[in-house]
C-alpha cells in the first residue's frame, strides 16, 4: 500500500432528510497506483457523530456503519443506533472498522430538519 495513504486524515459530513445511504467515503480519487482492485488503500473510521432533532421520526430498524474493500465487494454492517441522542450506544470495536469504502446508514425518512451525520478517520 502506498504510504500516502496512510495517517492522512479525513473528514466527511451531509445532512439528510431520506432513508438509505446517507454518507459514504471511499477516499480521495485513485490514481494509476490502483489498478484491477491492486493496492487499493484503506480507511480506518475514527470516530462518527449523528444528530438531529428532537422531533424526528424514531425507526425500529438501527443506523449502520457500513464497510469493506470497496462499494462493489462483500460489505459488513454494524449497528449504530435507532435514533439519535438517548438511543445512540457505543458501537464495539470501532478500532477495527477499516476498508476502501465506510458508510453510514439510516433506515428511515427523518422530518423537521433532518439528521447530520459525519465521519473521521485515516
């Protein structure tokens, strides 16, 4: 892997008001270096922080963290929380979400404003 990858930080935001992939990030755009999936480099998520208001929709289905080698390949999810705020837990090793391609997930159309997702990491 080529070492500018790598210790580079990076920092993504949106806000959103509609159900699905709400912020994804698979990094800067690639160069020769990555050709055919060879050397493709790696992520590895920090931290994240979701907000929004008080007064939108509550969903019985979690927030994810989705990750993995690219949006093409085989992908792992985590579960985040159902709502914002007082439901949000602590998503358990976090030190080992890492791939090409890191997104978080909501499972519900939010009103009144929206929920504000982001992400950090190297």
């Amino acid at each position: 892997m080529p070492e500018r990858y790598r210790n580079t930080p990076w920092f993504a935001s949106t806000n959103t008001t509609a159900a699905g992939v709400a912020l994804e990030y698979s990094g800067p755009p690639l160069t020769t270096d990555a050709r055919f999936g060879a050397n493709l480099p790696v992520f590895r998520l920090r931290g994240f922080a979701i907000s929004g208001s008080s007064a939108v929709a509550i969903s019985t289905n979690p927030i994810k963290v989705i990750y993995g080698d690219s949006s093409a390949g085989g992908l792992t999810s985590a579960e985040i929380c159902n709502e914002p705020g007082a439901g949000s837990i602590v998503l358990d090793g976090i030190l080992g979400i890492e791939g090409g391609y890191i997104a978080l997930e909501t499972t519900v159309a939010h009103a009144d404003g929206g929920l504000t997702f982001l992400m950090w990491g190297d």
